[in-house]
C-alpha cells in the first residue's frame, strides 16, 4: 500500500483524525499535502455521521483540496489504489468510483475498437 496523507488503507474503522506518514508509504507528493495534518477531521467520516453533516464536511474538505498543490497527484493516487474512504484529491469515494467506472468503460470501448482499426490500418 502506498501512503496516505489522510489514513492507512488497512484500517478498517475509519477515524476522523489522520495519522502520521510512514516514510516507506509516502510519495514525493505527500509532504506538500496541505491535509497532513487534518485536525479538523475533515477527510473522513466519523462513525453515524448525518447525511447533511456529511455533504458539509466533504464540501469543506474539497474546499482545502482546492488550494493543496498536489490535487492531482493526489487524485490519482487515491483512483489506482483505490482508496476507498474519505475525500481524496478533491473527490468523494462515491465520486472516484463513478470516475473509474467511466474509465473502465472508455478501456473497454477502445479495446473493442481497437481490432476493428488494426484492420482499417491494414487495409
Ligand atoms: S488534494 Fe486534498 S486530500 Fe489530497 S493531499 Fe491535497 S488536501 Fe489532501
């Protein structure tokens, strides 16, 4: 597993405070994240949350994702893991996976098309 700025993958609870970077898991782009330090609990939803409390806190962290210089990186990261809790790179969980369904999709439709232009190439 790669590290997070937010919370080790493994962990299967999801607490609202991030813990400190391994070194071993950290990306040259972490130690630019503006979130290493969540105090405010943003990143991730503590247990029960209501759906209003939620909306308002991932609106909040997208908002610090937005200044962070490393959102990309960030993203991408979060989409090849995948991460599957909390708000990475600018995007919800709910939201990276419709991102990686299209993808899924786009691959599948440009291998379906692919021997159908080898053959045009051919031709
Ligand atoms: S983009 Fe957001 S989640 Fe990612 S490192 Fe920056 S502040 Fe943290």
């Amino acid at each position: 597993m790669l590290h997070s700025p937010h919370q080790p993958l493994q962990v299967a609870a999801v607490p609202s405070q991030r813990t400190p970077v391994r070194e071993d898991q950290a990306g040259p782009w972490h130690s630019e994240a503006v979130c290493r330090r969540d105090e405010a609990g943003l990143f991730f939803a503590p247990s029960k949350e209501p759906t209003a409390a939620r909306l308002s806190r991932e609106e909040s962290a997208k908002q610090v994702c937005a200044r962070c210089p490393v959102m990309v990186e960030c993203r991408e990261h979060a989409l090849v893991q995948p991460e599957p809790y909390g708000v990475w790179g600018g995007l919800t969980a709910a939201e990276r996976r419709v991102v990686l369904a299209r993808r899924r999709r786009r691959d599948m439709e440009l291998k379906a098309a692919a021997p159908a232009e080898r053959i045009a190439a051919a031709g």
